[in-house]
C-alpha cells in the first residue's frame, strides 16, 4: 500500500471508530453518512472506485447544494459527516490532499465532543488511533505481522474542543480597550467554531468563495471568537471568522453584483454581516437595510476592535 492509501485508510479507521461510538450514544449516521462510510471502506479493501462516484457521495455528505433548513440538524452527525466528505475529498486525491488529515481529525473530535457527554474519546485518544492504524498498515506491507514493542505515541501537542478565555493575547492587534470590553462580555474562543486552514479551504470552494491569504490570516488571529451583544445576552451571539460564518445556519452573501470577492468573516446577532476583501479590508452590510456591503475598517485588526468598542456602555 502506498503512502496516500495508508494514510487514508488510518484516517478511515478513525471515522469508523467515531461512527461506532456516535452510534453507542443513540446518535447513528443517517443513510447519506452510511453511504459515504461503505464506499470508503470498499476503497480501502482495493476495489478500484470511479472518481465521479467519489465525488459524488462527497457533495451528497457535504450536503452541497441542500437548502440550509434542510441540512443536518444534529451537530454531532454534521461532524461526522464533514469528516467522511474530508476523507473521500482526500481519498480522491484532491488538490491539497496531504493537508488534509487535520481537518478529518478535527472534525472527528468535534463530532465526539458535541455528545457533550463524559468519557468520549478526544483529539489525543483519536491521533492515536490513527498513529496504531498506519504503523499496522506499514508493517502488513513490509510483511512484518508482530505486534510493536510499544504503542506508538500520540503528538505532544494535541488541540482539545474546549473553550478558551479571552485573556490579553488580542491586546497588541485591538487594543486595551476594546480587549477589556469583550473580557466583560465573556468572550472565549470556541474551538468547534475555528477551522484548520484545509478544512477551511474546502469550506470556501463549497460556498464558491476565494481562498484569501487575509481571510486566512483572521481565521488564524479570531477564528471561533464568540461573545454576547451585552452581558447576561447569551443566545446573543457574535461569532468571528469565515469559518463559523459558513458552517451556521444564518450563513448569507452579500448583496450586489460587483462585491463577489467578499468573504464573510464576522457575524451579529441583529442581521450584519462583515467581510474581508482580497487586500484584507474589511467590509459591513446590514442584510436588512443595506442592498449591499460598505467599506467598514482597513483591516480585520481594525475590524475588531470597531466593533468592541461600539459595544462600549453609553455608545
């Protein structure tokens, strides 16, 4: 077997894993997952697979084209589906395949997690599955059938689906201020809602969007920042980055023909949306008043940090 159909097929061990664990919790794939889980397990037992028929029960998971009211509701079953689509994106060998991996790892963890139940296995337990699963797959193809010596390692460094707090990192990009002004918010960084850079790729070539170096830059600085419109508002929600803006439920373009390279990066909680261009300016558009987007700040730095402090008391 070679490196990519190893390295797919440890990947198609964890989906599997996490399937079956979904599935002990009352949480069973519907039958596009299942669809998706069975022709990936046909290719890693060698039946050669047409590519359209791949790519096929990829957008079919995916839900591509599927009105948003009518996508998957239940968000551990979402994860688990955008990790399948991940995997047979990867199994394709897709433009960008070898960073894939991380974003077929996250989403399996992020499927486990939104179990919200104790005892799940998390991003450590699944890399190391992954790790046993392709050390096997080497040594069955170098005919070696002993067991390791030890089990192989997990990373060092793991991600976890946990949130995290605010802290002063944002300080030197935003400013005190308005840092002090989302501290007082709760504002945390919610994993679930950040995406790696090649899942989040994926996400924009599926809605049609450009891939943005500063769209990329903001994910990386404020993706998965959340914090209410005022405090003791949650259910109120901003959400930041291209990635939490596309994977929701309220996920709109922007209005007017000639703004088609404006990526959403920032959402509110009373119908405005936010966007970066290709040269990282910002851009707003208030989706029930405005016909279309207006420049807004430079810069997602400055982005920020605007609408903190317009969320200063006495504004």
């Amino acid at each position: 077997m070679d490196h990519h159909g190893a390295e797919v097929s440890a990947l198609v061990a964890v989906v599997r894993a996490v399937v079956a664990d979904l599935a002990q919790h009352g949480r069973p794939l519907r039958a596009i997952g299942r669809d998706a889980l069975a022709l990936l397990e046909r290719w890693v037992a060698h039946e050669v697979i047409a590519d359209d028929v791949l790519a096929n029960a990829q957008s079919r998971v995916h839900e591509d084209g599927v009105p948003r009211a009518e996508r998957e509701p239940d968000r551990a079953i979402h994860w688990a589906n955008t990790a399948l689509g991940n995997t047979l994106w990867m199994a394709r060998k897709g433009r960008g395949w070898k960073g894939v991996p991380p974003s077929i790892m996250d989403a399996a963890t992020y499927a486990l997690s939104s179990l919200a139940v104790a005892g799940v296995r998390d991003h450590i337990a699944l890399e190391a599955l992954r790790t046993a699963a392709l050390a096997g797959l080497v040594r069955a193809a170098q005919g070696d059938t002993s067991r390791p010596k030890s089990a192989p390692r997990a990373p060092k460094i793991a991600r976890k689906a946990r949130k995290k707090r605010l802290g002063q990192a944002l300080v030197p990009f935003i400013g005190a201020t308005a840092n002090a002004r989302l501290a007082a918010l709760d504002a945390v960084f919610d994993p679930t809602l950040r995406g790696v850079e090649a899942d989040l790729r994926i996400l924009l070539a599926r809605h049609g969007y450009p891939v943005h170096a500063a769209v990329l830059a903001f994910e990386e600085r404020y993706g998965g920042l959340v914090f209410a419109d005022a405090p003791d508002e949650s259910g109120h929600d901003w959400c930041f980055g291209a990635f939490a803006c596309l994977s929701g439920d309220a996920h709109v373009s922007p209005r007017g023909g000639t703004f088609e390279a404006l990526v959403p990066v920032a959402y509110s909680p009373n119908d405005a949306i936010y966007f970066l261009d290709a040269e990282g300016a910002a851009w707003a558009q208030d989706t029930i008043e405005d016909a279309r987007a207006a420049p807004f700040a430079k810069d997602g730095d400055e982005l920020v940090a605007r609408i903190a402090e317009s969320l200063l008391p006495g504004r």
